[in-house]
C-alpha cells in the first residue's frame, strides 16, 4: 500500500494498488469442496465473446469448470485451487476487454426463473399429454363403436380421462391462480371462463365415460390448455427482458470504489460509500456516487445521464453523477450523495414505479371478456333452472344442455381474436426489421395521440460526422494520427476517412488535448483549438478539431450530429396522420430547437434530466394523452417505461432496448410511421374478430338454449368459429 | 384389438420418457440461456486447445 499524507495526489497512486479489488470475499464453497464464483460480464455479444472468455478461463490451472450465460451475461467459475485465484480471474476477464462487477446470486431469490421454470413444466407437461391423447383420439374420431368395440371405446375413453385429468390440475395452474385471484378482487379476466371451460369440460367428459356415452371431450380441453400455455410462455419471456432493465442497472451500481482513508486509499463495495468520504477515481472507471471534485481536471461522458456522445470538460468544485465515466484523468472527489441516493438509483426506481404502473393497463380482450363472461355465466345458469325447474327436464338433461350452453361459448375465437392477429402482425413487422416485444404493444400503440422523440440517436445519428472539405493529404495524415485516440471525434475523423493509413512515430495521447506525433522528421499534432494555439480563428458552432502540421498553418476539421435520412419525412407523416410530435432532449435549448426547426417539430423541452423528462411524460399523460416514446439512451428508460408505449433503435443500449416495446433496426426513422400503420390496422381486424364470435354467439347460444345443439355439433361450430376469426386475421399479410 | 394391451401401455410408457427427459433437462438448467445456445452453436468442441 502507498503510505502517502493527509491528501494524496491521484496521480501519485500506484495503479496496482487501486485496482486491488477483493473478490475473495465473494467466492462460494460448493459441496464437493469446490470454489465457485459468480460474475457479471459486460460486452458479451457475440458466439466469438463466449469463446474468448471461457477458452481463457479454462486454461487456467485447477479451473474445472467456467459458463458463461449469455443471456443474462452472468459467468460461473468452478475450481479447486486457491480462494486467491478469484482476483485473477477477474483480470483475466478483464483484460480480454469485458467489464466485470461483482454478482451475489443469493442477493437475487429470482422469482422470474422460477415462474420461467413453471411455465415451462406446464408447457412440458400438456404437451405430453395432448400427444398422447391425441393419439388415442385419432382411433375414437376416425372408427365407430361398432367397429371397435363399446368395451374398446369406454377403454381409450377411460385411459384419455387418465392421462388428461392429473395434467389438467398440473398446467392449468396458471390459469386457474390467475382467475382466482381477480375473482378474489371481485373482478373477471379471459382467464375466469378459459379456467371454467377446462374444469367442464373434463367434468363432463368424466361423466360422459362414466355412463359408456358416445364423445367425450378430454383431447379439445387438453389442445386447448396446450396453445393457450404457449401463448402464455411467449408473452412471459417478453416481459421478463422488460423487468431485467431495472435489477441490470442496480447491478451496475454493485463494483468497487476506491476511498481515501486516514491517506490510505482503500477498496471498498460501492453500496458501502458514504456521504462525505473521498474516493479515487482513475480514467477509464466510472464515478460511483453523486460527487464533488476536489482535485484534477478530466473529461468525463455523460451519455449514461444525458444521452450525449460528446465529452464534457470538468474542474475543480463540478459535480458529477453515479455512472458517468471518467475518461482522461484521475480525480479526487468528495461523496455529496450515497450511492443508494444517486442520481443513477433515483432512474432505477423511476423504472421499477413506471414499470409497476404498465401492469395496470387492462388489455382489450380482458376488457371484453367482463362483459362477456357473467353474460355467459347467467345464461347457462338460467338455462339449468329454466330446464329443470320450469321445463321437467331430468336433471341430468338440464345439466347436460346447461354445459353445452357454456361450451358454445367457450372463448376460442374470443381467445383468439387478439393473440392470431398480434402473431401476424409481429410476423409481418419483423420483416421490416421491427421487432414487437410485448403482445398488446401493438394495440396500445394504435391509440396513441402524442409522440414524444428523444433527439440524439433516435432523430439524429448520434455520432458526429465531418461536414467540411479537407484537402485529402490533411484528412489522411489526420485520420492516420485519430486512430490512436477513441475520443469520439477521433473516431468519426478516422471513419470518415477509407484509404491507406500513414505510419506515424511517437504517438502520443495528451490526456484532455489531443493527439501528436512525427512524420517524416515533422511534429505533428491533432486536438483542441486552445492547444493548437488558434483561439482567434474564426468561430463556429460546430464541434471540431485542429490539425497542425510542422510550420504550415493549422487546419480545422468541423463535425455536426447529423438527422436521420427519413427524420423530416417521418415526423411529417405522423403530423398528417394528427399525432402531436414533441421533442424531448438533454441538450442544451439552442441545439435542440435547431434539430426540432430542421424536422418540423415546434413543441421543444431541451436541458432535461432523466427525472424532468419522466415528469414531463407525466404530465403529459394526466391531461388525457396517449403517448408514444421514442428514445435510445439509458436517460429515457425511465420514459420508455413509464410510456403508454415505447420504441428504441437497434442501435439504443441494452437498457432502452429491454425498457422499450417495440425495437426497431437500421438507421432509418420510418419505421416509427410505419409500424403505427400496421398497429392501427391490427386493431381494425381485432375488432372485426370480436364482431365475428359475437355474431356466432348470438346464433349458437340460443340454440344450444333449446337443447337443439348435441354437444358435438357444439365442437364443430367452436372449431368453425375459430377457423374463420384465423381467417379474417390472415388478410393482414395482404397489406404491403 | 387385444394388441392394444399391449399398445397403449408402450405408448404411454414412450411418452413419458420423453417428458421425464424434458423435465431432467429442465433441471439441469438447459432452459435457463436459450440466446447462449443459439450462438455455441457457432463453437468448435475443443474450447480446451
């Protein structure tokens, strides 16, 4: 440890000393004697990333075991050396250029994988036993009992109810939790009749094997319960990449900092700092509290909080926010605010409260199935008391017509009608490389009045570009010299630039400058207009940079964010179609309403934080609106959460992918219109598919009333029903 | 119809080794990473050179 007084210089520490993280204390002892160590890895995207990472950890000694998840980006070590070995681990991960933070698997009872687990069991189990009922069903639909034989009949009857009873109690849980615990709170959902609709069906089928009848209906409820889980399973992975954005942040906050103590500085978990301590920051790392700075100068990128890509210059006295990254020097800084108050923690709860209140949002066939289900439910009742009381029928008789009555209605195509439709649509939007997340994202999107844009990334491309004419001996030895630096006007500089690269001698990088080396026996430098020394040229509002060469006067290379292609075209068509098209940016107000006068926009909120832009969403949505957001940086995940509806670019990070509905690919703006076409046509056929089953019901449960309907005819009609709603769904696919 | 004796319990048995099959791998956590499956695909066998 370095033994400096009272105030250290930063840049006197020894960096081994800093990066000294202890993640001894994280190991775990499996049962077989063995260390495990759970890790959380960044910048895992590709089959090459898993590779790299397990290849590299397995070669090292005594390691028996090393998985990487790549959906979750979690890795699991397994060894049997030393606990010391830990620390290594983590370097070696380190250096091949992923990030890692400490992952305390206990921390985290995930009750998502358990529900995942659930599902999936369910799903396992009614599809075994649609397969094997189906099989025996094959025989019974296809032969007569004359043929067969009664005895052979009531025998598959018998085996079916076997196999299909246990798996209905089994996988039909989740929806028979779901419809007891809104019949609890005295309300009804699609999944009331779906639960009631199984339950007879398989009642009355015992019965009907009981007295040797004809049909029995055990293969329709088990189909049934089969192509519902799916649906269930499909809609549940597509909200579980929606709850992982916010415990993926919080787990961002869990690393190490580095505190200064008594002059000592010393390693401790981030969740530990306290207002008041002073910690270390070196370049590269991220700041892990809201805090002051009390010695150095750096450039820090703000882009986690503000959403922009450029760096931004700090002092002395500057306060910088958790998850901002410190880029060129090392600083000093004094905690203002524990981590667990930063600003960081205040977006997570922002997402998990915005994410609560989207469970509010009472989907349309839940909506029509209030109405429906005690409508059906009466009926059938009336029909039971009206038979036997009032008509003489048997009781069996009456039950009998009272449950056909209930299988009539049965909410196939009811059930069908939203879900057919989404699949389709999806199907076709993923063709246009949009990709539809969560099933009803499509129908709240086709009610939406207002749209909201963020402006850097989702209107513009995001990255600055050369807009000036450089005579090409300048643009190569510049674009030779920016490769060196990853400053993001370094890197649009070198991609702006496709020929050969010259080799350049003693490349040096003069943090928070710029760049300089030789060329054939010439100093050359690239950087900022003061250290170039060129303060009186002329000023521009473009960002830029200064190439100088030996003697010969400087030369400037000036960058813009530039719109989108199809930005103006897009906002226009939204405005035709009588959308309200609002900025929402983090920028300062002059640049923003430039952007917003260039595409058409004339309602603008510029300079605002992740917290101002979720207050102006709420705003926004407590005068009646329906709102549309469109964003791509981790500022608007709260936005995007707590949105009607939200879509990100491809190119968004991971956070406002996984907080947005909808994610769109390419870099092109029109997928935004187009998409909203397609929402607002899917909605059109969902309303007709409603129209269909209620005209149906309107024939059928009348008739099944009168006892005039077996309940066989019944099945026939339901399939019937089903097969024209999925009909009417497919003309979808005609429109281009 | 007296093969069905025999059949219908093969039948049966067959399917549930299939779900019995799905349910080991279920909890050996074969579920748990469907993108990381997608993507090992691409690996060659010996990550051990």
């Amino acid at each position: 440890m370095s033994t400096a007084t009272a105030h250290i210089q930063p840049q006197n520490l020894n960096q081994n000393d800093v990066q000294n993280d202890d993640y001894r204390s994280l190991v775990k002892d499996n049962e077989k004697g063995q260390h495990s160590l759970s890790l959380l890895v960044g910048g895992v995207h590709c089959a090459m990333c898993i590779q790299k990472i397990e290849s590299c950890l397995v070669q090292q000694p005594k390691v028996s075991e090393a998985r990487l998840n790549f959906s979750t980006g979690r890795l699991n070590i397994v060894w049997n050396g030393a606990t010391e070995q830990a620390n290594d681990f983590v370097s070696n991960v380190r250096s091949l250029g992923y990030t890692v933070t400490p992952y305390n698997p206990d921390a985290e009872k995930n009750s998502m994988e358990n529900e995942n687990r659930f599902l999936l069991m369910c799903l396992g189990v009614s599809g075994f036993a649609m397969g094997n009922i189906m099989l025996l069903s094959v025989g019974l639909w296809t032969t007569t009992a004359e043929t067969m034989g009664y005895a052979t009949r009531e025998l598959l009857h018998a085996i079916s109810g076997l196999i299909a009873i246990p798996a209905v109690i089994f996988a039909g849980r989740p929806f028979f939790n779901s419809a007891l615990a809104v019949l609890r709170k005295g309300q009804t959902n699609m999944d009331v009749p779906i639960s009631l609709g199984l339950i007879l069906a398989c009642a009355m089928s015992v019965f009907e094997t009981i007295r040797g009848a004809e049909h029995t209906y055990f293969d329709s409820a088990v189909m049934l319960m089969f192509f519902l889980l799916i649906g269930r399973y499909m809609d549940f992975r597509a909200r579980k990449s929606a709850r992982s954005a916010a415990s993926d942040l919080i787990q961002s906050l869990s690393g190490f900092a580095t505190i200064v103590e008594n002059g000592k500085p010393r390693r401790i978990l981030i969740r530990d700092l306290r207002e008041g301590m002073q910690i270390l920051v070196s370049a590269g790392e991220s700041f892990p509290a809201d805090s002051v700075i009390e010695a150095g100068e750096s450039t820090i990128d703000t882009s986690l909080i503000t959403g922009e890509t450029l760096p931004r210059a700090v002092h002395v006295g500057d306060v910088v926010y958790a998850g901002t990254i410190n880029q060129s020097a090392p600083l000093t800084l004094r905690v203002s605010k524990a981590a667990e108050d930063s600003l960081l923690a205040d977006v997570v709860r922002l997402m998990e409260k915005a994410e609560q209140g989207q469970a509010k949002y009472v989907r349309l066939a839940d909506r029509v199935s209030k109405l429906y289900t005690p409508v059906v439910h009466i009926l059938a009742l009336s029909a039971f008391i009206l038979w036997w009381g009032f008509l003489g029928a048997a009781w069996q008789d009456a039950l009998m017509i009272a449950v056909t009555v209930l299988i009539v209605t049965c909410p196939c195509a009811l059930g069908l009608a939203v879900p057919v439709v989404q699949v389709l649509a999806s199907g076709v939007l993923m063709k246009r490389g949009v990709l539809v997340k969560s099933g009803d994202a499509l129908e709240r999107l086709a009610v939406i009045d207002t749209i909201l844009f963020d402006k850097t990334g989702t209107l513009t491309v995001g990255k600055p570009q050369l807009i000036n004419d450089v005579i090409p001996e300048n643009l190569q030895l510049a674009a030779s010299l920016a490769t060196h630096s990853k400053h993001p006007l370094s890197v649009a500089l070198a991609n702006a630039y496709q020929g050969e690269l010259l080799t350049l001698s003693d490349v040096k990088e003069v943090s928070g400058k710029g760049l300089e080396a030789q060329y054939q026996g010439q100093p050359v430098k690239l950087g900022s207009r003061s250290w170039i020394g060129v303060e009186n040229a002329s000023q521009s509002n473009d960002l830029e940079i200064w190439l100088s060469v030996g003697g010969q006067s400087p030369v400037p290379f000036h960058f813009k964010d530039q719109l989108k292609q199809d930005a103006r075209e897009t906002v226009s068509q939204l405005q035709n179609h009588g959308l309200n098209v609002t900025l929402l940016s983090g920028d300062r107000q002059n640049v923003a309403d430039v952007i917003a006068r260039e595409v058409g926009i004339t309602s603008v909120f510029a300079e605002q934080t992740p917290i101002d832009k979720y207050n102006q969403l709420e705003q926004i949505k407590s005068a009646g609106h329906k709102v549309l957001m469109v964003g791509d940086g981790l500022n608007d995940a709260p936005v995007l959460a707590a949105a009607d509806v939200s879509m990100a670019p491809g190119t968004a990070i991971d956070m406002a992918q996984n907080a947005a509905d909808i994610v769109f690919m390419g870099d092109k703006l029109s997928p935004v219109s187009y998409t909203h076409q397609i929402a607002k046509l899917t909605q059109i056929l969902v309303k007709q598919n409603f129209a269909i089953s209620i005209i149906y019901n309107f024939i059928a449960v009348p008739a099944a009333f009168c006892g005039i309907i077996t309940p066989m005819l019944a099945a026939l009609a339901m399939s019937g029903s089903s097969l024209i709603v999925i009909a009417n769904s497919f003309r979808l696919r005609r429109y281009k | 119809m007296s093969i069905m004796i025999y059949l219908i319990p093969i039948a049966l048995v067959l399917g549930c080794v299939g779900l019995g099959a799905f349910i080991w791998s279920m909890k050996s956590s074969q579920y748990d990473d469907m993108d990381g499956a997608a993507n090992r695909i691409l690996l060659d066998d010996d990550v051990t050179k």
